[in-house]
C-alpha cells in the first residue's frame, strides 16, 4: 500500500511473491526439465518401526481371518443341514404320493371289477326280461285270439 497505483505481478505458473518487476521463470514450457515442486521436494522423515504394532496388526489380521473362516465353516454346514432337510422332505413327499398312487389303483382296479360284474348282471338281467317278456306277450296273443 505504500506505492498505490503501481501493478504488482509475479512470474507466470509460479509461487514467487508479487513485485513490480516480475522475473522470468527458470524454466521454459519446451524444456524436459520442470519446475521443482516444492510438496514433492519436502522429505518427511520415515516413521520409526514399531515392532509391536506390526505384531498386533498382524496378530489382528490373522484372528479376522480365522474368524471369517469359521464363519464360512459354519455357513456351509447350515447350507449342508438345510439341503439334507430338503432332501428328506423331498423322500417324504415322494413316498407320501407312490403310496396314494398304489391305494388309488387298487381301489379303482375294485371298482372296474365291480363295475363288470354289475354290468354282467344286467345283461343277465337283460336277457331274462326279454325271454319273459317274448313269453308274456305270447300268452297275451294266445288269450286274445
């Protein structure tokens, strides 16, 4: 503020300070080299290695893994229990309609021998009423005439 008026600049894609005169960059837009970034420059210095961290992570990892392991263990023998309900259910049911199918022939074989020995009656029955009926009517023409 204390030159008011005067424009300020600084180079182009840089992060030097504001000055009246701004300097050219180092580098040129062409060029294989590039200008030094000043985030990838800093070095941090390495953490210390803990032992006992590495250890408890791993002692962590492994305990997750055994226990997703016998999560699964104990998912497959549900899947394996349920499959082998599903088949006993399945027998069951299998046995359940070969057994009805077995009483339904037997009672409908027991209807068709009844229904042919009534239908052997009736024409027995049949047979009679015309022989009686021939007989009647002759007796009816005779007494007639």
């Amino acid at each position: 503020m204390s030159k008011p008026g005067i424009i300020l600049r600084c180079p182009v894609g840089s992060d030097a300070p504001f000055r009246e005169n701004a300097e050219l960059p180092t580098y040129l837009a062409g060029e294989d080299s590039h200008r030094p970034n000043k985030a990838r420059t800093r070095k941090h210095p390495p953490r210390p290695i803990d032992d006992n961290v590495d250890r408890k992570a791993a002692l962590a990892f492994e305990r997750e893994q055994r226990r997703r392991e016998s999560e699964r263990r104990r998912e497959e023998v549900a899947r394996e229990k349920a499959r082998e309900r599903r088949q006993h259910a399945i027998a069951k049911a299998e046995a359940a309609l070969e057994k009805a199918e077995r009483e339904h022939a037997k009672r409908a074989a027991t209807i068709d021998a009844t229904r042919a020995a009534l239908e052997k009656r009736s024409h027995a029955e049949d047979a009679r009423w015309e022989k009686e009926n021939e007989k009647l009517q002759s007796a009816l023409r005779r007494a007639r005439d």
